[in-house]
C-alpha cells in the first residue's frame, strides 16, 4: 500500500529521525522503540477486528494535519472499513483530477 518513498517520507517526519538528522549514528532501538509504542496505529496489535482500526500516519496524514491545534487520529470499524474508504477516496481525487479544467 505504501511505496518505499512514501514510508521513507513519513519516518523522517517523524521526531526519531528528526533528533539525529545531523548525526552520523544510528537511531537506538530503544528511542525507536519508545517512539512507536506512543503511537496510535500500535493499538492494532494483536489485530482483532472488534477494536477498530488506527491506520499509520503518512506524509498526506502530516501535510493535512500540521497547523492543527490537536493531532487528529482517525479511526475506522476494522481494517476493511480502512481499505474500502481509501480505496473510494482515492477513485473520487483520480476522478477529480481529470475534470481539473474541463469546466
């Protein structure tokens, strides 16, 4: 679902890569570790799907969020509820975008 681009985009938005931009060392498993056990997608583990779904935040996730006073955390029924809305909103802004100037 997400290219090698994109999850290099998130993660180095992320403060872990942030904090060691300028080092030449590599980030200890512990701050990693610290890090992601913060997040909310890590209550997807163990999956079970009558808790919901927290999809992982990505660079779009940061771009739509960034002047918001509170971090939004979206969160779906399951993860079919997730896969199905990404997948309509990603036909509605395709389909969008071919009407741009067509008006």
């Amino acid at each position: 679902m997400f290219s090698a681009i994109e999850l290099s985009k998130t993660t180095h938005a992320e403060s872990p890569w942030k904090n060691f931009k300028d080092s030449d060392s590599v980030i200890p498993d512990e701050i990693l570790t610290t890090f992601y056990s913060k997040q909310p997608f890590k209550k997807n583990f163990p999956l079970d799907e009558a808790k919901g779904y927290y999809p992982p935040k990505t660079s779009s996730h940061y771009s739509f969020t960034f002047d918001m006073e509170k971090d939004y955390v979206p969160v779906f029924e399951d993860i079919d509820d997730f896969l199905s809305s990404y997948q309509s909103n990603k036909a509605l802004a395709f389909d969008m975008l071919n009407h741009v100037g067509q008006d």
